[in-house]
C-alpha cells in the first residue's frame, strides 16, 4: 500500500514522503496514529496544502527565535552566589538558575535550551550558549558575583 508521511518518521522517511509499505503496517499502525495517510489523488492535493501551512508554522518560529536571540545577545544576568576560600562557589550555577534570573529579566526560557558544557564553580564572567528553535543559537553574559 502507497502511503503519504504527515510527520516526520524515523525509520520511513519526512514529511510528505511517499511510501509504500505492507498493508498491515499501514492500517493497523501508521494510519491510527494519524502518522501516513493513504495515497489517493485527494490526499496529494492535502499534502500540498498541509506543506504549505507547515513551511508558515516554521518561517514564523524562526523569525520568532531570530528575534529571542536577539534579544539575548543584548542580555546579561547577575547570579550572587555563596563563595568560600580562593573563590570557590558553594555549590554549582545550574541551568535552572539560569532560566530563572532570565525570567526575571522578562526572557522565558526552558532550562534544557540552556546547554552549559561543564558546571560553573567559581566567580567570574562567563558566555552560556542558548539553542532555540529552528537551529538559531544564542550567548547569554552571566555574571557569577559574590552574596
């Protein structure tokens, strides 16, 4: 059976592929979970309409992840933390701590888009790398200060 992909699969292909794979597969697996539909004349034509809907969904998410990124590079926080002897923090700057100063600040971000490469132990200055969506990246100054 001939099937259209409507999401992206991992073993079959991107969207909008089309596949042709066992009858079974079709419709005890892929059609249920709303993953392929089958390919009929009509369901070309949906494709072409759903392409098109999908493809302003992702231009509208970039702009938007353009503009967040943006907005981080002008950004920078201030986090105080406890420090001990030879300036050693108690403790770890987290991502969490991160995205929460942020928010403060009036930027919403997830603490998993934060990606810190080691843990920050100690005072100073540091660039963090932001990933947003649509593959657009990000540096966020956060500043480690003494309590």
């Amino acid at each position: 059976m001939k099937v259209i992909l409507r999401k992206d699969h991992q073993q079959l292909g991107k969207m909008g592929d089309v596949k042709d794979v066992k009858d079974g597969y079709a419709r005890n697996f892929l059609i249920p979970r709303s993953i392929a539909y089958q390919a009929t004349p009509n369901n070309l034509k949906q494709l072409e309409e759903e392409k098109k809907q999908h493809a302003k969904r992702s231009e509208k998410e970039r702009k938007g992840s353009e503009s967040l990124a943006e907005q981080l590079g002008k950004s920078s926080v201030t986090i105080k933390m406890k420090v001990g002897e030879d300036d050693k923090l108690f403790g770890s700057v987290t991502s969490q701590m991160i995205a929460d100063a942020l928010a403060e600040k009036g930027v919403t971000l997830d603490k998993r888009q934060i990606e810190l490469e080691d843990t920050i132990k100690s005072l100073g200055i540091y660039d963090v790398p932001v990933k947003l969506s649509g593959g657009i990246s990000a540096q966020v100054k956060v500043w480690i200060v003494r309590e």
